[in-house]
C-alpha cells in the first residue's frame, strides 16, 4: 500500500515534471530533477553505509538533504527515526538506543552519514 500510494506516485512526478519545481525551502525552489539528485547521493551513501539494522536515524533539519534522506531511506526499505537537532546530546542517544539505530544521517556537518558503534 505504501509503495502503490507514495513511492510510486513520487516516482511518476519526477519522471513527468523533472523540471518543475518540488519544494521551496528558505525561499529556494529545489526541481524534481534537483530533489531526484539529492535522493540518488543520499541512496548511494547508505548503500555503502555498514550497518545491520532497519531504522536509520534523521536529524531533523529543514533542508533539501533531509527531505531527500527520507526518500532514500524510504527507497532503500529502511525506515528512519526522526531526532530532533536541538535536543540534548542524552535524549538522542537513548532513542538511538531503544530503536536499535546504528546508522543516523545528518545533513548539517561535512559527513552526512553515521555508522554508530556500540550504542
């Protein structure tokens, strides 16, 4: 149901309007071609990501990269755990703990994906 009412549908979008514009964000307008990209990069990083576990932990910034990692994620059969950027260092690492995440994305440093050792 999931595949037949989002993924698809998304898909379909960006095979139909590639160059029309998908989300708007601080004021820039991002195509579905642009956003397509990002979710391709952000796929291809979890590919290569080591890790065991079906949740993927998203810091929840409000950028194109995570937009596109919940995409990606979503494509790749994963599914994510939101983590709030502003939370206490504490807090994120027990819901890292509970969901059982060894991998979280972060959009807002210069590697964007984390493989997390011995939570």
């Amino acid at each position: 149901m999931f595949c037949k009412s989002i993924l698809f549908p998304f898909i379909e979008s960006v095979e139909k309007s590639g160059a029309n514009n998908a989300f708007c964000i601080d004021e820039i307008f991002y195509t579905y071609n642009e956003f397509a990209r990002h979710i391709s990069k952000i796929r291809n990083a979890i590919q290569s990501s080591n890790f065991k576990n079906k949740n993927i932990g998203l810091i929840a910034n409000d950028d194109i990269e995570t937009y596109a990692s919940i995409f990606a994620i979503w494509l790749e059969g994963y599914s994510y755990v939101p983590l709030h950027p502003h939370q206490p260092a504490e807090r994120s690492l027990e819901i890292i703990s509970q969901a059982d995440i060894d991998l979280v994305i972060d959009s807002s440093g210069k590697n964007c994906i984390y493989n997390i050792i011995g939570h």
